[in-house]
C-alpha cells in the first residue's frame, strides 16, 4: 500500500512539474525555480495534492546524493590548479566574509553564537545546479565574470565538506569539543587519502577490465557500487553520505572514464534533483510569508544585495573591474541547494526553531526563483547604476592603472579588444605583417603575463570612452572584439562607432542571433562561431570535390551577407538562387622548396620541361628574402628555392615528383 502510495505521488509530482516547467519554458526561465514552484503548489501547505512530504523525501535526498556524485566527476584536480587564483582568493572571500557578516547580524540580534555560525553557513553557500546551468545557457561560462562564478561556486562545494562536520559539534551532540572536532577532521582527511589512493591505483584498473565486456550496463553498475562504498565508508568514520557521494565522483573524475560516467549518470540525477527541489516547495508554509510579507521580501532584498557586495570583494581583490566583480557576485548572491540541506539537519539537531526555519525556506526559495531575471538583466543594471555612482571608485579593488596615452600616438593601427584565443591569433597575425596593434584585456594577470612577452597589452575596461580615447581609436583603422561577453561586446561596438565614425568594427559573436543588433550599434562585420564553422566545413569538402573556388566563394558571399538565413532555415539547403557551377576544373597552389640532391637543382626551368610535362605552372621563385616573380625560365634552380606552383591538384603531384623526386606526403597541405 505505501509503495502505491509513493507511485501516486510521483505521478502527482512529475504530471504537475511538467506542465509548471513548460510555463515556465514559454517565460525563457530555466526549469529548476519551476521544480520549486511546482512543490509549493502541491504541497501541504498549499493545494494539498501531496499531504505527506515525507513520503517523497528519501527520494529528494538520493537526488542531492547524486548531485554531489556528479559534481566531483565534474571536478578535478587538474580544474583547481587550473583555476586556483578564482578559486581560493574569490571563494574565499565569499565564503569567509557572508559566513562573518551573517554571524555578526544574528548576534547582533541575540542569536546564540552556534547559531549565528549555523545561519552563515546556509548564507555562504550558492546554488550549483542553477548559475551554471544559467551561465551555459546564456553563452556566459567563458566570461570573465562566469569564470570568477564558476570558481566561487567550486570552492563552495568543497567548503559543504567541513560544515557537514562541523555540524553536530555546534548542535552540542559531540563530546570533545574542539579536541573532538580535530578528530573527525583527520578521520575525513584519512578517508579523502585513502580514496584519492584509490583513485590512482585501484578503480581505473577495475574500470578497464569492465569495460572489456562491452557492457552498459556493468559499467553503470560498477559506477554506482564505487559511489555506494565510498559513501558507506565516510558514513562509518562519522561523516556524512553526501561527502561521500562526492569522494567518490572525484574517484571517478581521475580516471579516463568521467564523461562515459557522467553520461550515464545525468539522467538520474536530472530527475531525482527536480524531486529534491519539488520537495523544498513542499516544505514552504505560504501563511508564514503572507502573515510577515514585508519582512520575508526584505531578508531577500538584504540577502542578495548584501551577497553581491560581498562575493564582488574577492574579485576586486584579484584585480578585476567594478562590473564584472559585481556581475560575478550577483551570479552567486542565492540561497543553495546545499543550504537547505544542512538546514534540515540543523533543524533536527535543534539549531533552527520553526519559525526560523520556515523564513529561511522561503527567502531561500524566492532568491532562486529570482535568480534568472537577475543574470538576465544584471548588465543593464549595473550600467545605469554606473551613470549615477562610478562603480570603479565604490570598489577599487587591487587593480593595475588603467591604460595610459601611448608616448608615441599610433595612427591606422588595429585596437584587439580581448586577449583570449582569438586575440591572441590575431595578434600573431598582425605582428607577422608588421601591422601596428595595440591590445585591451580585463584580466590583469593575463595583462601582466602579455606585457612580460612583449605584448604591447594594457588593463582597461573597452566599454569605457575613456580607455577606448587612451588606445587611440579615434585614428584607428581597426577595432576588434573577440571576447565572448555579449553585453559587453554590443556596448564596445556602440561607443566605438560615436568615438570614430569611419572606423571599420569586426566583432565576434556565438550566436548568429546577435548579428542584427551589433550591425544597428555600427559593426560593419559580425562573425558568428556556430555558423563560420559550418561554413568552413563544407567550404573544404565542395573544395574536396573540385568545385570552382569562385562558385564556392560566392555561395559563401550570399550566406554571410544574408545574416546566415541559408544556414537558419529548416529543410534542405537551397541553391537554387546561385549561379550554376561551371565545372572548371578546381586550381590551387603549393610551394615547393627544392631541397640539396633535388633532381631539379642546377637546371632550369626550361631543361625541366614543367610546364609541357606535368600542365603546372611556376608563378614565383622565392631566393633567400628575394621574391622572383614571372621567372625568366633560363634561370637555374638552386638548393633552397621555394616554388610557388598553380596547377590542378593532379598536376601538382607531378611537379613535386618531377622537381624532388617524389610526390607529395599524405595530407600535404596545399593553399588555394
């Protein structure tokens, strides 16, 4: 009868989840805030659907197991090196300054110290699951500001480690004292070796002779029955569940089977997750907050503001402008999900009264509902926020000077603005053909790292006026965004086109959907990842066939000067528009250096017979750093030469072989 019991409510839960989650789809919100709306409606303290939450709560807490499992199979040791500065210095802060201020308030306000420590805990922590799936979805995670939140949100999670332990000595439920606490720290950290022991040495070697059966299905089982014994274990040395849960997905993320195990995972904890957060809903008592709206709305307002202020602390540190700081800060200003776990457990353990606990549930519950409409219209705040209050000299931070007027003006030169991959290909580009540049960047280390190699690179924000004015682009011939911040790129190509009218603007995008409205701010050319790839793609396979280089040059012309509508369209692709292709045969070019021992060295072009021989054609003869265009075909051939030949690929294998001695290497690249 129970288990029909339990299956009712699930029905009840998903059927209800479903459709809150398609509203909330046609409102472009994420589904997890519609998970916890769905749990306040169905709950006992709204509609009723689901008297008993109870029933559904060993489920909810397989779904923070799970989630905690996939969080170390996501996390690395590699990822922590890697984003170590982010990760210490911006977590630190975040977590040590919110965990002190809260204390300080709820002291202030009688709250015995355990207490007031408990309540900075579940203050301190963020929510995983939502800024990282908001950030990916809005193209953000590469930002400076994703980075910065993504570190934040890391060292959060390893932060639920020791306040899990800390736990039940400030609930008084310990014996020993601090003397006890240092106890069951070092049985933790006994657990953490003895695990990451294993990481190295026993589970990769199980993994691969499972594997060897070619089985799923023992591959999940295996993935499962790693995270259940090491769980079991840290429950034995008196940790919890959850720590273990997420030992045993850094077991997993050490091995070279992470991503075949998060595959294999993240539909399970997709659905048990939803269940937790339907559960949260369910705990939340609507006649607490409409009995005490004024003070339920100003603990939201307090927490967030007051969470934004404090995370943006570390980045500022770190050398980072005002805004990004306090974009990164108002990504993790929420309540996490990991917060009402421990709030339950406070609760049990009697650090959370009733009617404490139920306002922390739902100021909780509001700043994750709130937290989309925040990421989406943060940027937009914070620039208005600007115009009144200099967000720079609020928040100083340890940041280098910003970019000063260059001794020698430059004129015609090309302004990068971002020093990522893309900035710094074309940065190697330009200083190959001697092209002048000058370079902008947010992150003062890569700055630092840049001006050490002899980057002409300079720390500024390139939505400033002022910098943009310092860079000279008033007499540039170029401006370049190649960052991958979609704000802060359309407000770049806007102040540069008021700066210089004549200035030619190339921005980068992700998405094609931003084309027309960086084209309306003044970008003459907008380059979209998603489809330049494609168009790459299939300009080397019509290549492949032979297709004229005209013919292909055009069909590329149309689709970009269509904002990529070809490539946008559902159905086949259409050609019907282009001119028809001519079927000339496909000519491309190749240089060829001759060399010592080469049959062609000491003869001359004539003696070779290229041309009447093989149909290839030599266009220029490249001596030293002496060009030779249109050689005189009496001139002897030296050791060293490099020919640049045109010719049908056919052709130019047989001029290779007839001016070497041998035909081209598979894969030898040839320039079109």
């Amino acid at each position: 009868m129970e288990q029909l019991l339990i299956l009712r409510d699930l029905a009840v839960i998903f059927g209800a989840s479903l459709l809150v989650v398609l509203v909330f789809h046609r409102m472009r919100l994420p589904a997890l805030p519609g998970f916890i709306v769905a749990g306040v409606l169905l709950g006992p303290n709204a509609l009723g659907f689901i008297p008993d939450v109870h029933r559904v709560e060993g489920l909810a807490e397989v779904g923070v197991i799970l989630l905690l499992f996939t969080i170390g199979i996501e996390f690395s040791l590699g990822r922590l090196r890697e984003m170590g500065r982010q990760v210490v210095v911006a977590g630190a802060c975040q977590v040590g300054l919110t965990v002190a201020a809260t204390a300080a308030v709820a002291v202030a306000g009688a709250a015995p110290w355990q207490v007031a420590l408990f309540l900075g805990f579940l203050a301190a922590l963020s929510s995983t699951a939502i800024v990282l799936k908001l950030l990916t979805e809005k193209g953000d995670i590469d930002t400076p500001h994703g980075r910065l939140a993504t570190g934040v949100l890391i060292f959060q999670d390893l932060c639920v480690v020791p306040m899990m332990l800390a736990l039940p000595f400030l609930a008084g439920r310990a014996a020993g004292s601090a003397a006890g606490l240092l106890v069951a720290f070092g049985k933790a950290a006994l657990v953490v070796v003895g695990v990451l022991v294993a990481a190295r040495t026993v589970v990769p070697r199980v993994l691969a002779e499972i594997l060897k059966t070619r089985s799923r299905e023992l591959f999940l089982i295996a993935i499962i029955l790693v995270g259940t014994l090491t769980a079991l274990g840290t429950e034995a040395v008196g940790a919890s569940l959850a720590l273990g849960a997420f030992l045993a997905g850094l077991v997993i993320s050490e091995s070279d089977y992470a991503h075949q195990a998060m595959a294999e995972l993240l539909p399970f904890r997709d659905i048990f997750i939803s269940l937790f957060f339907v559960a949260v809903g369910m705990l939340v008592q609507l006649d607490v907050v409409l009995a005490h709206p004024g003070l339920t709305f100003a603990g939201v307002a307090v927490l967030l503001s007051g969470k934004t202020l404090i995370a943006a602390v570390g980045p500022a540190l770190l050398g980072y402008s005002a805004r990004v700081a306090l974009l990164a800060g108002l990504a993790v200003s929420q309540i996490g999900e990991f917060s009402f776990v421990l709030a339950r457990e406070g609760r049990a353990a009697g650090l959370l009264p009733g009617g404490l606990y139920q306002s922390f549930l739902a100021i909780a519950v509001f700043t994750m509902i709130l937290t989309p409409f925040l990421l989406q219209g943060g940027p937009d705040l914070l620039d208005r926020l600007d115009r009144v209050i200099r967000l720079d000299r609020v928040l100083p931070g340890l940041r280098p000077q910003e970019v000063a007027p260059a001794v020698e003006p430059l004129a015609d030169h090309v302004v990068i603005a971002g020093l990522g991959l893309n900035g710094r290909n074309l940065a190697t580009a330009l200083r190959a053909i001697r092209v002048p540049y000058l370079i902008v960047e947010l992150n003062p280390q890569t700055v630092r790292q840049a001006r050490a190699q002899g980057e002409p690179a300079f720390y500024g924000d390139a939505t400033r006026e002022e910098i943009l004015r310092a860079l000279g682009l008033e007499r540039a011939k170029l401006f370049v965004v190649a960052i991958s911040d979609p704000a802060a790129t359309r407000r770049m190509v806007r102040v540069a086109r008021g700066l210089n009218p004549a200035l030619h603007i190339i921005a980068r995008t992700r998405y094609v959907v931003e084309i027309p409205e960086l084209a309306r701010l003044g970008a003459n050319v907008v380059i979209p990842e998603e489809f330049e790839t494609s168009i790459e793609i299939f300009t080397r396979v019509l290549a492949h066939y032979e297709v004229p280089q005209g013919d292909i040059d055009t069909l590329v012309n149309r689709i970009r000067a269509s904002h990529y509508q070809a490539l946008r369209v559902q159905g086949p692709f259409q050609l019907e528009q282009l001119p028809a292709l001519s079927g000339l045969p496909q000519m491309s070019a190749e240089r060829v250096r001759l060399p010592p021992g080469a049959k062609a060295v000491g003869r001359s072009l004539a003696a070779t017979r290229l041309r009447t021989r093989t149909g290839a054609l030599v266009l220029s003869i490249r001596r030293g750093d002496e060009d030779i265009p249109t050689p005189d075909p009496r001139l002897p051939l030296a050791a060293g030469d490099e020919l640049a030949i045109v010719g049908q690929p056919h052709q130019l294998r047989a001029a290779r072989e007839l001016l070497i001695g041998q035909a081209p290497e598979p894969g030898q690249a040839s320039q079109s």
